[in-house]
C-alpha cells in the first residue's frame, strides 16, 4: 500500500475516534482477466488483484460496540456486538459490519470479543466492476482475524467475505472476488476452480514483455444486489437443473448440441456462454504457459462476445470501449466484471496506452456518452497489514 495512503487513513482515524489506531490493513481490488459468472457455476476463474486498495484503521474500545466510518460518508455506523445479524445494517455498512457477523457464523468466538473503531478509505473505483466491495470485505477480515487473534487461514476468509456479501449485502456472487483480493501476487494472476477452491497463482509475465492492462471505467454505475446479475444466476440454475447436472460446470462444449433442444433459446444462450467460457479460462492458463501473454487475445475478445450476445450483461459503451481498444491495435480486449456497466479492460504494449487512452476518450465524446476514466492498472500483491 502506499505509504502516504497508510498514514493518511491512520492520521484520519485520529481525527473521527480521538486516537491512534493499533494497526493498518489494506486490501486490493481485482480485475477479472477471463472467466466471467463462471465462479456461481462451479466453474474456472482468472482474476488478479491490482493497484488500487481498500485501507482499513482499527482501533481497540473498552466496550463491545463495533463503529465504523468511511471517507464516504459523513455518518458513523454503530452497532453492537450481541446484535450483529445479516439484517442489521443496510447501505454501505453492511460490508464491513457483515464481515464481523459472518467471522461468527464460521466458528469466531465473538462473545468474548472486544469492540473495535474502524476508519475505511479506498482508491478502487465504485460500480467499475473492479470489485471495491470485496476490497472491503477482505480489508475488515484480515484485520479483525489479525487483531482478535481467530487465526483463520486465507482461503476460509475469502469464505467469510462472501458470505457477508451473499446474506448481509443480499449479493449474490460467488468466492472468486475476495480469493483474488486475499491471494494476489506481483505480475501474477488467480487460476481458481470454484469447485474445488483449488487455487494456483500464475505468472503473467506482463512486465517482462512490455504489456499493459489499461482499464476503462465507463462510469455506468452497477449494483450486483439489484437488477440482472440475480435474474442470470437464476437462468444458469434452471439450465443445469433442465439438463439433470448438479451446475453448468458439469456441461461440456459437446453437451451444447442436447442442451440447444433441451432448452428455450434465452437459458441456452447464458448456458452457452458459461461453457464456452470455462473453456476460454483453461485455454487463456495454457496458452499464457506455452507461448506468453501475448498470445492470449483472440480469448479476451472472444469472452465479450459471449458476454455481448449470450449472457447479454454489457452495455452500448462499453462495446464502444473495446472496439475502439481493437481498433487501436490492442492485443485483446474485453468487458470485465458482473456487467451492466462498469469497466472494459484492454492488454496491449506499453507504448500504446496513450494512443488507445486519446481514441477512447474521441470515440465516447462523438457518442455523446460520458467521460471515461482510462488508466492502467498492475497485478498486485493481495490483502495485508501495512502499519
């Protein structure tokens, strides 16, 4: 985390709470680089995390009242301890607060724990499919694992961050975000099976070969807890429960054939993209080993398609957005998180950035759209305590 982000959120803490904190803890955000609604279907993932962290300051108190703050919002949240519920807190709050919840629904012994102040501060972008809500979620549970002294392995707290933002949020996304944001590594990615939580961090080799991952944040907002991402959750649900499979991981790409006369053309279509898209993630991880990142492009557009055509989640800017990056010369270029708005991401060498960057910002002015906000964006090392 950047220093001066650290002490920031330390010297900030001060202010609200009236002293300093015991510790800092940052968390990152991701980037999905393929593998999208596949993590709900058992399915693969690729997601690393990035340059743009979530920072939390924890405070002790001599009582069991848990507050917390945030540089959004003028307000502090309270709530006490014995009243943790998933349906406690609404809006923002219940991202950290649902955490805390959530740490006792897997076995923490909150009943004699001490409440805690907490001060949150982020530089990931809200609604760009970048995940701020997991940066949160792993920020809180890695500090108050670390501060409480639960000694919850890595893998259980991507669990607790779900959980929280299933039940207390009412989101209904899978495991792929927080386990980004908790096992990231420097120029790495995430090779997830949502199955079995096999993880294996993966080289990229980004840096090595002169690549860029520029992102574009169309500033259409999204929420997971509202609108399509449930109704598309719920179509793959009915997919695998028509064609007699325990999730859409179980179909294979010569299974479409039998689905397409199962199933009414809408359910094929969302279940066509999770397979071919599970498949993109395994050939995405072959093709990065045995001929390097540049390589991997025809699977990154071929991901928007899919998620254009099949399971119909993006939206008229950001096609936009990834046709001008193609257009440009990118290597490969794709929307990336739940949809509905949100970012495109583009990989393409160094030298490009600017020229993509200048042809984005034309192409959405003559649009009409709003203003992109273009940058790049580096793999990361995941959740840790700073100070």
């Amino acid at each position: 985390m950047n220093g001066d982000a650290v002490a920031g959120a330390a010297h900030r803490f001060a202010e609200w709470f009236g002293r300093p904190p015991a510790g800092v803890w940052s968390a990152p955000g991701r980037v999905n680089l393929i593998g999208e609604h596949t993590d709900y279907n058992d399915g693969f993932v690729f997601p690393f995390a990035i340059d743009r962290r979530t920072v939390v300051a924890l405070g002790d108190r001599d009582d069991r009242v848990l507050r917390v703050g945030t540089s959004h919002d003028p307000e502090v949240v309270s709530i006490h301890l014995d009243e943790l519920s998933p349906d406690a807190v609404e809006g923002w709050a219940a991202y950290p607060l649902g955490v805390a919840w959530a740490l006792g629904e897997f076995g923490a012994d909150l009943a004699h724990a001490r409440g805690v102040d907490l001060y949150i501060d982020s530089d990931v972008p809200i609604g760009a499919g970048l995940s701020s809500s997991a940066a949160i979620e792993c920020a809180v549970a890695l500090a108050l694992d670390d501060h409480w002294g639960l000694g919850f392995d890595r893998p259980t707290l991507a669990k607790i961050g779900r959980l929280a933002e299933n039940r207390a949020v009412g989101a209904p996304t899978g495991i792929m975000d927080q386990t980004a944001s908790l096992l990231g590594e420097p120029d790495s990615a995430v090779f997830l099976d949502c199955r079995s939580l096999d993880a294996d961090v993966i080289p990229l080799g980004f840096e090595a070969d002169g690549l860029s991952l520029l992102v574009i944040d169309t500033r259409v907002s999204h929420a997971h807890a509202t609108g399509g991402y449930a109704s598309r959750r719920a179509s793959c649900e009915a997919g695998a429960r028509a064609l007699g499979v325990e999730s859409l991981r179980d179909v294979r790409l010569d299974d479409l054939g039998r689905a397409a006369e199962l199933l009414d053309d809408e359910t094929f279509r969302r279940v066509r993209h999770i397979v071919t898209e599970n498949q993109r993630v395994l050939d995405t991880v072959r093709t990065l080993r045995e001929h390097g990142p540049g390589a991997i492009g025809p699977f990154l557009d071929a991901s928007h398609v899919s998620m254009r055509d099949d399971f119909e989640i993006s939206v008229p800017e950001l096609d936009l957005a990834v046709e001008t990056a193609q257009a440009a010369g990118a290597i490969g270029a794709r929307m990336t998180g739940g949809g509905f708005g949100g970012a495109a991401i583009a990989l393409m060498v160094d030298a490009l950035v600017p020229i993509v960057t200048r042809e984005v910002m034309a192409a959405f002015a003559e649009q009409g759209f709003r203003e992109p906000v273009v940058f790049t964006v580096r793999p990361s090392a995941g959740a840790h305590r700073d100070l």
